[in-house]
C-alpha cells in the first residue's frame, strides 16, 4: 500500500497593519479550500505558523462578517462551524519545529498579514528554502507569495529570478485600494517580483489562476486555492506514478 501524503499548510499569525492600523491575519477560503481539497484526497494535513500559537482570520474573508464579502464563501463557512477545524486553529505549530523529511509538499497562503510578517519570519524562509532543495513540491498562495521575495538560491541570487510565478496581482490591489479608499499594502508583490527578475504571469483580476514551474507552485490570489490544491495534488500523484514504473 502506498505511503499517504502529508502535506504542510503554513498561514500568517496575527499583526496590525503598519498602513491602516488595523488587525490582520490569514485569509479563510485560501486555507480551508486546498485543506478540504487534500483531506478529500486522502492525504494528512498538518497546519502550522511561523510563530505557532492561535492565528486570526482576515476579518473580510469571514463568511460570518456584517461586511458580507465573502459571505458566498460556504465551503469555509462550513469548517469554521466544525469544532474539531477551529480547535486546530487555536494551537498551531511552529514551522520551524517541523521536519522536511516528514512531509511531501508545503504550502504558504495569504491575507494581509504576511505583507506585514513574512519578511522577519526566517525559520520559514529557511524552511520553504530546504522544502524547494530537496524537490519536495513548495506553494505559495496570493500574498504569501510575497515570501518567495525574500528567499535567496545558492549563489545569492533572488529566488525568484527567472522563475515563472504569479500572485496577488497590481490589479486586485488596485480594486482593493479603491474598495477601501486607501493604500492598503505597504509595497505590491508584482512590482517587486519582476524588480527581481521573475516571469511574473497574472490572469484577469480574482479569476481562479496558478501557475507551476518545475516543483514551485504559485496562486494568484484567494480564489485560486482549489487551483493551487489541484496542481500540488498532480504533482504528488505525478511523483507517485513515476515511483511505481
């Protein structure tokens, strides 16, 4: 029988935006859909923080919020109303205890926070950095993408020089800025990603849109969960196949 995958999901502790003031954390529907994508499949999930400790969702990504913008969101709604869910939210691991050996792929998703946490948080630059080496499948999702910024190759060079890779896009901060009436984020991954070489390659503004470049696996933004999931779970079924010839 073969060995079931474990996949390691990694989201954003609480912080306060540095541009608004406000409370921010991880975005719901970035983490609970590839979640439900790969406990369908059959594969075990371990999701941890950079931190460890409890983590926040992004007030706006609530179904359950007055704001009513992601109160189309079921499937999240669905797993925030299972105790078992939200108790694994209330005491996640830290990344940087956890062993690259024991896992098959590892996946960062956004919110707000990692624009704001992403840059001092070393044990999971370090650990991403170890996962990509060993050619295990490493994601990135909408503004956790912005970790890939941070990360250097062996020779010093950006990471994401010459790499194809996308994320939350010029255009979605754009409708998000004007939403809000006011800069939200404080530096746009776009920018900075082609600043640093990469091919970066976006679809229309909150299509569903990932992209793969040989083990790195990136989503535009929120409603590119299920498309990250489904390119991670063809990687790893891939790698499977290739084990069994």
């Amino acid at each position: 029988m073969s060995k079931k995958r474990v996949i390691l999901i990694v989201v954003a502790n609480p912080a306060v935006s540095t541009t608004t003031g406000w409370p921010v954390g991880f975005w719901a529907s970035e983490l609970i859909h590839p979640y439900d994508a790969f406990v369908r499949q059959g594969y075990e999930v371990t999701i941890a923080s950079p931190k460890s400790g409890k983590v926040e969702l992004d007030a706006y990504s609530d179904p359950r919020d007055s704001s009513g913008y992601s109160k189309d969101d079921t499937l999240s709604l669905e797993y925030l109303n299972k105790p078992e869910f939200v108790k694994l939210l209330a005491n996640t691991t830290n990344v940087g205890d956890l062993r690259v050996q024991d896992f098959d792929a590892i996946i960062v998703i956004g919110g707000q926070s990692p624009m704001f946490t992403f840059k001092d948080a070393v044990a999971l630059q370090a650990q991403f950095t170890d996962f990509f080496k060993a050619g295990k499948i490493s994601a990135a999702l909408c503004h956790g993408t912005s970790l890939l910024l941070y990360l250097k190759n062996t020779d010093g060079t950006p990471f994401v020089k010459g790499r194809k890779i996308t994320g939350f896009a010029n255009s979605e901060e754009d409708f998000a800025d004007k939403a809000v009436g006011r800069k939200l984020m404080p530096f746009r991954i776009e920018d900075e990603a082609k600043k640093l070489g990469a091919q970066f390659i976006t679809a229309p503004a909150f299509q569903p849109h990932a992209i793969r470049d040989d083990n790195l696996i990136t989503g535009q933004q929120q409603h590119s969960g299920a498309e990250v999931a489904r390119l991670v779970i063809g990687a790893l079924e891939e790698t499977r196949t290739q084990q069994l010839l």
